[in-house]
C-alpha cells in the first residue's frame, strides 16, 4: 500500500513562507491533483514530496515511512516534467532504458520493462526515433514511459502538459486516464489549468498562497464551493456573482432585482451583504432550457453578446448591472439586444458572505 501523507509541511524561502503548514492524506491508488494559480505552492508541494525541495517544517511520509531526508532516488517516485527532459543523443527505447540500465538491472529484465512500457502507450513503432524527430505528445508519452518503467510507488506530475497545443492536451489528458487505469498506482499531479484538475482527478486540492482551500471529488467542488475563490476557480465558464443585501425572504441585488432566497441558504441576517452565484447552466433561456424539477425564478434579460459553441450558446446579459454568462442548450440564433425569458434554477444557486467570501449553506 502507497499512501502519501502529508502533515503540517512547511516550505520557507528565507522570509518567505511558500506552503503554510499544509496537511494531506492520498490513498494508494488515488489520482490526486494540486490545482491553483502561479505561485500557490503547488510545484513546491510536489517537489518536496519528490525530494527535490527540501521541507522547512512538518512531514512527508510515504508507503508509512517518513521521507523528509530521503534523496529521490530512495523515494521509489517517478516524475514526469513539462519539458521532457529526454536525452536528445538517444533512441526512444535507449531514453526508456536508461534509469534501468544505471541501477545496472539485467539487460534481460531491462528489455522486457521497455516492451511493457512501450505497449502500454502505444510507443512500439517509434523506438528508434530520436526526440527531435518525435512530436510533443509523442515526447511526452516516451517522458512517461520512462517513468513507467522503474515501476514506482508514486507517480508525480509537474504540468506535463503546458507546452502542448490545445488538442493535444485533449489526447494526452486520455493518455493519462488510461495509464492510470493500466498501472492502478498513486498519482500526483499538478496543474494550473481546472479543465485537467476536473477531467483527471479522483480528487482536487486546489491551493491558494501556500495554503489548501478546499479537497474534494470534481463535482464536490464545482456544486459545493466553500468560497467565493473555489467558486470562480473551478468551472468552465466560472460562475456568476452579483452582489445583494439580504431582506426579509428574498436578496435585493444591487439595489434594484429581487431574487428568492434559494432553499439551500443557510442562516442569514436582513441587511448581511452577499453575494450571489450561479453557473451559466442554471441561467437558461425558456424553451432552450435542460428540464429539471426544482424551484424557478423567471427574468426578462436582453442578450449583449453571443458564443455559439455548437450544441450549446453561451450568451452574455445584464443582471443588476453585472454581465453574467448563461447557456441556450438546442441553440438557435440570438442577436444582441434581443430579449428573452429566463429561467434562474433557484436550488442551484449559492449564497456567500461578501465579507469574508465564504459559503452560506444549509
């Protein structure tokens, strides 16, 4: 069993504190994936769970065994990066060999790693191509396959995938899907981008200055943001806030719409400033809306701008003096300026405190 155990790590760069006393428990097996903005510690985090960094405070323990002053090479991880880091003088299946071959493992067990490794990722017609004759998804998958290879405990991924163009991230983040499913070893992966964090992690540790916001599953996450920040991080587009003050059962947002109080509200004071979110998907035209029971309060928008995305149109109105972003599901043509009737699905809603950012919920 390789669990990852994080407990009360610090990391400090003289003065500066990059990781607050963070805690951490992965299971073994578990796709696990560090997402945030630049400079929220994530990369640090991975790096001192691989050894490279070294840790100013707390522990890493991995597979029960303390690691803090482990080198890398004892820490039985493999680590992918996001520039490859392949020997540019050497074959695929010499890049793929090469860790083995150091360890001086027997050439016989060396070949028959490379063999599986290859298999798995659909490397078998390029071992004799060189990297500058490869594309970068076929770099990356030799950079994982030579991670493959040593058989790890861990996995640990450093945004392998930001110099790859937009399709290729889509195959590759499949390529990584698949590999986990194949290896069923622990992985760690860390990315800024929250469309990977979604489609990628068993669960999501998304990170702000050092510290951990909120864990949770996906859609953990994306229906049950703890704040304001987890709310506009997670979710393609990301969801609307319009600021309120609450009074008697409703919330009056900016002094002009009134909205009811959705019912998963939690307690709330009249007068408290909120604000108030949703996602595109629950602001929907009426007749191009997805059916779903629940509470409904019906508003009369007029469309700004238009984004056809084929099945869907994401369309662009005025609420309370906020621009928001909803969705027509089975599109037809909308010009701007036309008017149209919404739907605003109630219990999809959330309340936040504007002060402090945090979710009011029941």
């Amino acid at each position: 069993m390789t669990e990852v155990t994080l407990s009360k790590v610090v990391k400090k760069y003289g003065q500066h504190q990059a990781v607050h006393g963070i805690d951490l428990d992965i299971q073994d097996g578990e796709f696990v994936v560090l997402v945030g903005p630049s400079g929220c510690g994530k990369s640090t985090t991975l790096r001192m769970i691989a050894g490279l960094e070294d840790i100013s405070g707390g522990d890493v323990t991995i597979g029960g065994r303390v690691v803090n002053d482990l080198p890398p090479r004892e820490r039985n991880i493999s680590m992918v990066f996001q520039n490859y880091a392949l020997y540019p003088h050497m074959t695929v299946r010499e890049n793929l060999g090469f860790s083995l071959k150091i360890a001086k493992r027997p050439e016989q067990e060396i070949v028959k790693a490379v063999d599986e490794a290859a298999g798995i990722l659909g490397l078998d017609e390029l071992m004799d191509r060189k990297p500058a004759a490869l594309s970068g998804g076929q770099r990356q998958r030799v950079a994982m396959g030579r991670a493959i290879v040593r058989h790890p405990d861990v996995f640990l991924f450093d945004e392998p995938l930001s110099n790859l163009d937009a399709k290729l991230r889509t195959q590759m983040r499949v390529e990584i899907k698949k590999l986990h499913q194949k290896v069923e070893s622990t992985i760690i992966y860390v990315t800024h981008d929250q469309v990977e964090a979604m489609t990628l992690a068993d669960r999501i540790v998304l990170m702000r200055d050092g510290h951990i916001v909120q864990v949770g599953t996906p859609l953990e996450l994306f229906n049950r943001p703890v704040d304001t920040f987890v709310a506009t991080f997670i979710g393609s587009p990301p969801m609307n806030l319009v600021d309120g003050v609450v009074q008697g059962e409703t919330i009056v947002l900016n002094g002009s719409i009134s909205v009811p109080l959705p019912v998963t509200a939690g307690p709330l004071t009249n007068g408290q400033a909120v604000k108030f979110g949703f996602r595109a998907d629950n602001l929907m035209p009426i007749g191009h809306a997805v059916e779903e029971e629940g509470a409904v309060h019906e508003l009369d928008l007029s469309v700004t701008l238009t984004e056809p995305l084929g099945t869907e149109t994401l369309l662009f109105t005025n609420l309370a003096g906020v621009e928001v972003q909803a969705k027509m599901f089975n599109p037809r043509p909308v010009t701007p300026g036309e008017q149209l009737q919404f739907r605003l699905m109630l219990d999809k809603c959330h309340v936040f405190d504007a002060k402090s950012g945090q979710a009011v919920r029941g």
